[in-house]
C-alpha cells in the first residue's frame, strides 16, 4: 500500500467514527473538540484527524473557529426548524424527480426498502438500543430508495446533509418507537401507496406531513429531553 493510499484510509477512519460519534451525540453539541485527544482516542495520526475534522466542517457538524480549533456544531430550537423547513423542500423536490424520473426497478427497490421496514420491529426502539439502531437503519434506507431515481447526485448529496442534522436532534430525544401518539406504519403505507401510484402531490403532501409531524414530537419531548436552546430568547 502507498503512503498516499494509506493517508486516505485513515482519514476515511477517522471521519466515518468522528462522525458516527457526532450524529450519536457520544460528542456532545458544543463541545470542543481537542485533536491531540482525538488522536490518542482512536489511534490515528494528526493528518487523518485534521482531515477529517475538514470535511465534517464542511457537513455542517464540525464549526472551525480561528484560533480555537474545533468544535461540534451547536443546535437550537429555531435550527430544528429551519432545518425541517429547508429539508421538506429539499425532499419534495428530490421525490418529485423521482416519481419522475423512476422506472420498474426503482419502484422495486421501494417496495423491496419498504417490505424490511414493514417487518422490522419499531416498538423495540423504546426497549433496546441494537434493536433501535436497526429500525433507524432500515427507515433511513427507505427514505433513500424513495429518492433513488432522482437522478441529481447534487440533490442527493445535499439531502443526505439534511438528513444526518436531522439525526443529531432525533437521537438527543426520547426514542420515538410507541411513545408518540402518531401512527408511524400508516405513515409510511399511505406515503409508499401514493409513490408507487405516481401521485406527485398527494406523495409530496404525506412527506411534507411525515417530517413536520416528527419535528413537531423533537420539539414536544424537549422538555429536560431535547437539549436545545431557543436562540429568540
């Protein structure tokens, strides 16, 4: 192996734990971020760690501050909803391109994305924290095949953005698996029915509804459980 191809695996190490550990919150908002620590913490070399701290700058979860390093993003209440505001637009569009733009085999990933999610167990995301981060999993791949055939990799890359934010505010509150009195399943059965039947605005209007709907339970739970800070006070 290069040296040159050896940097770039490492920094690949890096930024894929750094960022598995922001969007856990295992890094708190706000915290700073010492890189000498981070180094020791995962055995990895200067280089990689800057590198990686760089391009997680750039995703919108690291803040680089002159002269003070590094530091994980902060949230606030108004950032949850713009960020909801802005994904619900993002999405939408990126849906509608879809309904679009997919053929048989897009909608074949759909219906195949939405079957594992149908049959894997969201009650236990209450219960077990191995069974919520398969849940989790499974519903993030469902999002994506319903865009997959969007047909913009910029789209996507900027919707993916969107959706790892959002994440960091999901696992900061109270696991949503039976605890919000909402029906998740037919959420999804009514958006997947109105996808595959190309109902663009019937589909984009369920969407809209799915995300508000959850932003609106982040909020709800922030009560000692969402740390956020309301930025109008």
């Amino acid at each position: 192996m290069s040296k040159e191809t050896g940097n770039t695996s490492l920094t690949k190490t890096a930024y894929e734990r750094l960022r598995a550990d922001l969007l856990s919150c295992r890094l708190a908002p706000g915290e700073r971020l010492n890189i000498n620590d981070l180094c020791q913490n995962m055995g990895l070399n200067l280089s990689a760690v800057r590198e990686a701290l760089a391009k997680l700058t750039a995703e919108g979860l690291v803040v680089s501050e002159p002269q003070r390093g590094f530091r994980v993003a902060a949230i606030s209440i108004d950032e949850l909803r713009d960020l909801t505001s802005v994904r619900i637009e993002i999405e939408s569009l990126c849906l509608r391109r879809s309904m679009t733009l997919g053929d048989v085999s897009w909608e074949a990933a759909v219906l195949s994305a939405y079957h594992i999610l149908t049959r894997t167990d969201r009650l236990a995301v209450a219960r077990d924290a191995a069974a919520a981060a398969q849940w989790w999993a499974v519903h993030a791949d469902y999002h994506r095949a319903l865009v997959s055939a969007c047909g913009s990799p910029w789209l996507l890359r900027v919707r993916e953005t969107l959706f790892a934010q959002s994440e960091r505010y999901r696992m900061l509150s109270v696991p949503l698996g039976g605890t919000a009195p909402r029906n998740v399943e037919k959420e999804h059965a009514d958006i997947t029915e109105a996808v595959l039947a190309r109902d663009i605005d019937r589909a984009t209007g369920l969407m809209t509804s799915h995300l508000e709907l959850t932003t609106h339970y982040l909020l709800k739970s922030g009560a000692g459980q969402v740390t956020v800070t309301d930025e109008t006070k």
